[in-house]
C-alpha cells in the first residue's frame, strides 16, 4: 500500500496560478478605487480652499484669487494698494492633473471676479469638475 501525503508539483503551481490572477484582478480594482477616491477627496479639498477664499474677501473686504497650474494652486489675497500676499499654496498628489481656467477669484463682495471651470483628472482618465458660477460666485463640484 503506498500512503503518499501531500500534493503534487503540478497541482501547487495550479494553485499559485490561480492566486496570483485573482491578486492581480482585485489590486488593479483596489487601485482604481483608489485613484477615484483621491480625485474626489482632492476636488473637495479645492471646493473648501475656494469657499475659505471667498469668505476672506468678504471678511478682509478685499478681492481673492486662485491661481491653478497643473500640480498646484496658489491662493492670494489682493490688497488696496494691488499687491497681492500669498495666503496658501497647496500641492496636487502626482496622479491627478488640474486643466481648464488658470484663475478662479472673488470681489470683496464675495461674487465671482474670475469665474469657470477647473478639471482634475486621474492618469487613469476619470475626473471632477470644479465650478464657480459666473455672477454669484457659487461654487459646486460636477
């Protein structure tokens, strides 16, 4: 009687196989999963920074701008005397770009002194779409 215990060469890499397949499956699901959530966490992070900006020009009774390039946006406040003084620079995670306007702003009267649409895509191509209304100000995420 031959007692063999155990399994074969040919049924382990089976195995293995089968496992390294659902792994890649479920990581690249995960990743995108992600992806989506930082795009989403990022274009709520712009809204906020644009809501903070247009409440310190209604605050300070001076203009706001925010300037937006394709890993940042920088947010000023504009003086009487037309200076502007850097209030906050915020960095863009690597995945995601900025495209669309370059200037989004407020009157000291909080509506819109640059207005438009800012997108934040993924390199995977998803994206958000940032929009402050042209007369109110409004600003509301797509």
């Amino acid at each position: 009687m031959n007692n063999k215990k155990g399994f074969t060469l040919v049924e382990m890499i089976v195995v293995v196989s089968i496992i390294s397949l659902i792994y890649l499956g479920i990581n690249n699901t995960l990743v995108n999963i992600i992806n989506i959530f930082q795009l989403k966490n990022e274009a709520q992070k712009l809204a906020l920074n644009l809501h903070n900006l247009r409440n310190n020009c209604l605050r300070l009774s001076e203009d706001g701008i925010c300037y937006l390039y394709q890993d940042y946006y920088v947010l000023k406040m504009k003086k009487y005397d037309g200076t502007e003084e850097v209030y906050k620079t915020i960095k863009i995670p690597e995945k995601i770009n900025i495209s669309g306007i370059n200037k989004l702003g407020f009157k000291n009267n909080g509506n819109a002194l640059y207005s438009g649409t800012v997108i934040m895509r993924t390199i995977k191509g998803n994206q958000k779409k940032i929009l402050v209304a042209v007369a109110t100000g409004r600003i509301r995420i797509e």
